[in-house]
C-alpha cells in the first residue's frame, strides 16, 4: 500500500513478508531492543529494517522514493490502524484493576507502544493498566527473566508468588516468568498445536481472558467478583 501509495506497482506480499521476517530477525540480533544499547534512534532502526526486506524481497528503490514509503510506513505503525484489540481484553484489564489488582504489561516493543499505540487502540494508563515494562525503553527483553524483575520492581517489589503472568509464549513468557518466581499461565487462542505440551509441562493453559477472570474469581470468594 505504501508503495502503490507513490504511484510504484504493488510489491509481493508473500516475498514482502519473508524479506520482514529476515531483516527484522537480523536486526533484532544485531541491534537488540531496537538499538537500545547502540543509542540507535527508534526511526532508523526501523528504517534499515524496512529498506533490507524491500531490497530482500527483490525491491531497490531510490533514495527519494524509498523515504517516501517508510516515511508511510512508519506512520501507519506508530497508529492504531494495523492493530486490532481482543474484544475480551479491555473488559478484563479494567476489571483487574476494579478489583484492587495492580496491572502491568511486559513486551518487546519499542517505546511507540506506551506513548501512542495502546492509547490509541483505548487502552490506556490508568485505566486499563497501571505500568508498562517495555523492551525498547528499557534494554532488556523477553525471554530474559531481568525484564520480569523490572516488573516487580515496578509494580512496587511485590513478591512474586503474589503476582500472575499472562502469556501466550511458553520460551518467552511462561518459563522466564517462573524462573524468577510468578505464578503464570498461557493463553490458546488460536488453538496451536504447541498447546497440549504446554500442558503436559504443567502449565494452565486457558482460551482466553474470559477464562481467566472465572480463574481468578473460582480462587476468591464469590462476593470479590
């Protein structure tokens, strides 16, 4: 869209995609954290990402033209437009903390996401959640358990057996989340095939938040709900 949006023929999605997936895994190896220890500015970590999978996929663009696409690019991503809320997510984060419990997100994301992405998809500080740990902001990412440690921190040194991580990732969340003591478990939304060993290992594993507010409210008198 961004290209055909300069007047330049719609590139594959399918060799598009493929190329993201190279450049982004490469930079993110190369410059974790969206170039946090590198002081490398947010935009142009992205902006050598974006180029590489234009020219991975087969596309070179001039200089003039290609600023052009990733200049809309860019834009598109720091908004609401590419994302879509679960609807069951707003209602449950807004309930948590109706209910006295301190919410707090950890995510490999640059510093977009807390300033202007979830505040504009309506889910704001305040609230739908209390703190944001996120990779971009803070150098550290999933799966290392020090971005977990952050969160306790963060959340006020509670202690970890008093807290609960909700992830759908068992190497990025639920492990990690363990190791530094938090009770957690993983969604299944999408009902992956990885789900039954999840299980097998000994996590919960629930459909969706709707399921873990019963969770929660099962473990409470009836009354807290």
């Amino acid at each position: 869209m961004a290209a055909k949006s300069v007047g330049l023929p719609c590139p594959d999605y399918k060799r598009v995609h493929q190329g993201f997936k190279l450049a982004y895994t490469e930079m993110v190896n190369k410059y974790p954290c969206f170039g946090f220890a590198a002081k490398m500015p947010n935009i142009v970590w992205w902006k050598t990402c974006v180029r590489d999978s234009f020219v991975r996929a087969g596309y070179e663009y001039d200089e003039e033209t290609f600023e052009k696409i990733f200049r809309r690019i860019y834009a598109s991503f720091g908004s609401s437009a590419p994302y879509t809320v679960f609807p069951d997510s707003q209602p449950f984060l807004r309930w948590a903390r109706e209910k006295g419990i301190k919410v707090g997100i950890i995510s490999n994301a640059e510093y977009r996401y807390q300033d202007v992405i979830l505040p504009a998809l309506g889910l704001n500080q305040g609230t739908e959640w209390d703190f944001g740990v996120f990779s971009g902001l803070e150098g550290v990412e999933k799966p290392d358990p020090r971005i977990y440690e952050i969160a306790l921190q963060r959340a006020g040194n509670i202690a970890p057996e008093e807290t609960l991580h909700v992830g759908d990732s068992m190497r990025k969340d639920y492990v990690p989340a363990r190791s530094v003591g938090m009770n957690a478990l993983l969604l299944d939304r999408f009902r992956t095939p990885d789900a039954e060993e999840w299980r097998k290992s000994g996590a919960i594993v629930l459909p969706d938040l709707v399921a873990v507010q019963e969770l929660l409210c099962s473990e409470k008198s009836a009354s807290a709900c």
